[in-house]
C-alpha cells in the first residue's frame, strides 16, 4: 500500500489542477480520532484502503490502473464539484 500512496503521489504532483481535490478526498476518507494517534497526519484507515481496493480490484491487484484509475477518479470528482455549483 506505501508504494501504491508514493505512486499516487508522484501522478498528483504533476497536475496541479488536481491538488485541491486530492487534498479534499483525503480528508474525506481520513480516520476518526487521527490526532489521537501518532503520526498525528490525517491518513485513512488501512484496513479501508485495503476494502477498497479488493473491491475495486479483486485479486488481480491495483499496481496496473492504479496511477490512472486515480487521475480518473479526481477528476471526476473535481468536475462534479463544478457541475453542482
């Protein structure tokens, strides 16, 4: 899963247009009680990334569309943003 976040990293920064959305998101899906916890970062629960991506991916693992499957997904989100205003 760190590798898949590093990667996702990497996507992200070079489209800066996708950067407030990619913040948005993970604060959205952020744990409860995060600054409970050391590190105190606002990070999901893995046992929810995991969730996710078995049930987007199934076996076959995230590693081919994940960085691509990402920039879809942000930018769907920022263009319904934009619509619903």
């Amino acid at each position: 899963m760190r590798n898949l976040l590093s990667q996702g990293s990497i996507v992200i920064i070079g489209k800066p247009h996708l950067w407030k959305v990619a913040i948005t998101q993970l604060w959205r899906i952020r744990e409860n009680g995060w600054y409970k916890k050391f590190p105190f970062l606002p990070a999901p629960n893995k046992k929810y990334i995991n969730f996710r991506l078995i049930t987007a991916y199934g076996d076959e693992g995230p590693e081919n569309f994940f960085k691509s499957d990402l920039v879809t997904y942000f930018e769907w989100c920022r263009g319904w943003r934009i619509s619903s205003k």
